[in-house]
C-alpha cells in the first residue's frame, strides 16, 4: 500500500463528500456539509489542506477548480482500522471486531460479505 495520508476527523468529513461525487467545486462541497455548523472558509481550507497532503487534486475549468480524490475511500478505512489496531495492540482484535459486530446493524448482504471473508481465512 502506497504512503496514505493522515486524515484528521474533519477531513474525514470532506473527504466523504468527494468519495460520494467527484470530482467537484469546492462550493458544491461547501453546500454538502451545510449542515456541519462550519464556516465555508473552514471547508475550503479543509479542501486546501487535503491537496497539500496528497489526498485530493484538481482540474481547473475555465475560473474553478474541480476536485477529486487521489485516495480510495476503502484505502483510508484500512490505514485508519490499522492504525487503531496497532495502538490498542494485536490481542485487542477479536474483541475489537466483536464491539464493532453488536453495536453495528448489518443488512443480510454486510453478513454474507463478512461471512465470505471469514471462511476464506479459515482456508
């Protein structure tokens, strides 16, 4: 896996905006987390900061910039479940994964998903 860049929990907020659709204005982005009680200036140099660390970049089209992600979403959650793992340590796993397990509700398709990788871990 490529060097990830760290992504701080507001980040994280934009870069679900741009995982979702891309590539887009950094207004559109804006107008997506309207809800979030940020200042737009707070968003764009959330957006700024992101391109700086290698996570997103953009096209220009005629007087803005289209954004897009440079990192796969499911990249991050893995850098992000490693991380945790490696600060909690490698006994805490199982009962990490249990937590995770009953606190979450999982449609049949999640379970089914879960149950594959589990049987080909055990192969």
């Amino acid at each position: 896996m490529k060097d990830m860049p760290k992504i701080t929990e507001a980040e994280w907020a934009v870069m679900k905006v741009f995982w979702q659709k891309s590539p887009c204005t950094a207004n559109e982005v804006v107008d997506a987390l309207n809800n979030s009680g940020w200042n737009p200036k707070t968003i764009r140099t959330l957006i700024i900061r992101l391109q700086k660390k290698g996570a997103l970049d953009f096209e220009k089209n005629g007087r803005e910039h289209h954004y897009y992600p440079l990192v796969k979403e499911h990249e991050c959650v893995r850098q992000e479940a490693q991380s945790l793992l490696a600060r909690a340590g490698a006994s805490a796993l199982k009962p990490m994964l249990a937590a995770f397990l009953q606190d979450e509700k999982l449609s049949d398709k999640e379970i089914e998903e879960l149950k594959d990788i589990l049987n080909k871990k055990n192969q």
